[in-house]
C-alpha cells in the first residue's frame, strides 16, 4: 500500500436512477480493506436492519460500519426528523473524516441528502476541497447528486436503469439488493 504522503486521494460519485451505486461503492471498501487501508462506511439513509455488505465487513478488523439513518425516508411522515437526522450524520462524518484515521470513507446515500434538500451542495463540496485531507479517499453515492459535488469529484458514474428485476414483479431478494 503507497504511504498517504505518496498518495492521491480520489473523489468518487455514485450517481443516477440505476442500481448498482452502492454496491459498487462496497466493492470499493472490501478493495481497500483487502489492502490493509482503514476504511469507514457511514450511511445516511439505511437503518438499523441487517445487510450482507454489513456482515462480511464484521470479519474486517479494518473496517468500522455506522447505519445511522432512520431508514428510506420517501415516504415521511416527519421531514423535520430527516433534516436532523441527516444534519447529525453529516457532522459525525466529517468528524470522522478530519480524524484522519481512514484511508477510505464511503458516504452511503448521502447525495439522496442534497436531492431533497437536507443538507446543502454547496456546504459538502467545499468541505471536500478545503478540508478533506488529501491522500483520502472519498466515495458519496445516492441519486441526485449535487452539481457542486459533481464538479469537486475527481470520478462521476451515472447508473442508468436500461432493466430491473423489480418490473417483472421480483421483489428485493437477499445477496443481491442486501
């Protein structure tokens, strides 16, 4: 593994209507933890419910998980409660990033955050420029990206639905949406 000091750190968004955007962001984290970095995954959306990702990250002494959101939040009922609760993970994150105690931090869903308004793209855009440490590496996914982010990234991937199982009537099945 290359020495922070010799490092680049890279900016990565997960973007659009596709699935796919975490999953590939988790393939990221078991990459880098395969290495020996010390990886974070925070994710803003998701609750407390168990996943697979989650799981195999328990058998990593090198990656630390935080499911802090209060579950998929389109149908609210309490929009105050989700600016809050996003308000709060969003601190914590760049709490964690500023420890400078990871090498990769993935931001789970925080982009669905700026699409409703819950947090400003402006706000997380300058952070990533000015105070996120160089040789860090950096993955924010969820639909609806902020432009700002999208311009502070180094790497954008849009996911585009061409096809999806839940059309046919397959309803989320277990090893492959979670």
């Amino acid at each position: 593994m290359k020495n922070r000091d010799r490092r680049q750190g890279v900016v990565l968004v997960h973007t659009g209507e596709g699935k796919g955007k975490s999953s590939s962001a988790f393939g990221m984290v078991f990459r880098a933890a395969g290495w020996g970095m010390k990886v974070c995954v925070i994710q803003f959306i998701k609750g407390q419910w168990q996943t697979g990702e989650q799981k195999a990250a328990e058998r990593f002494d090198n990656i630390e998980w935080h499911a802090l959101g209060d579950g998929f939040t389109w149908n609210t009922k309490n929009p105050e409660q989700d600016i809050k609760t996003s308000r709060e993970i969003w601190e914590f994150s760049k709490q964690k990033i500023l420890s400078r105690e990871f090498d990769l931090v993935l931001l789970d869903e925080i982009n669905y955050c700026c699409g409703y308004g819950w947090i400003s793209g402006q706000e997380i855009a300058d952070f990533i420029r000015d105070q996120k440490p160089t040789w860090m590496h950096l993955v924010l996914t969820g639909r609806n990206a902020a432009p700002e982010v999208i311009e502070a990234a180094h790497t954008v991937t849009e996911m585009k639905p061409i096809k999806h199982a839940f059309q046919v009537g397959i309803k989320a099945e277990q090893g492959v949406e979670f």
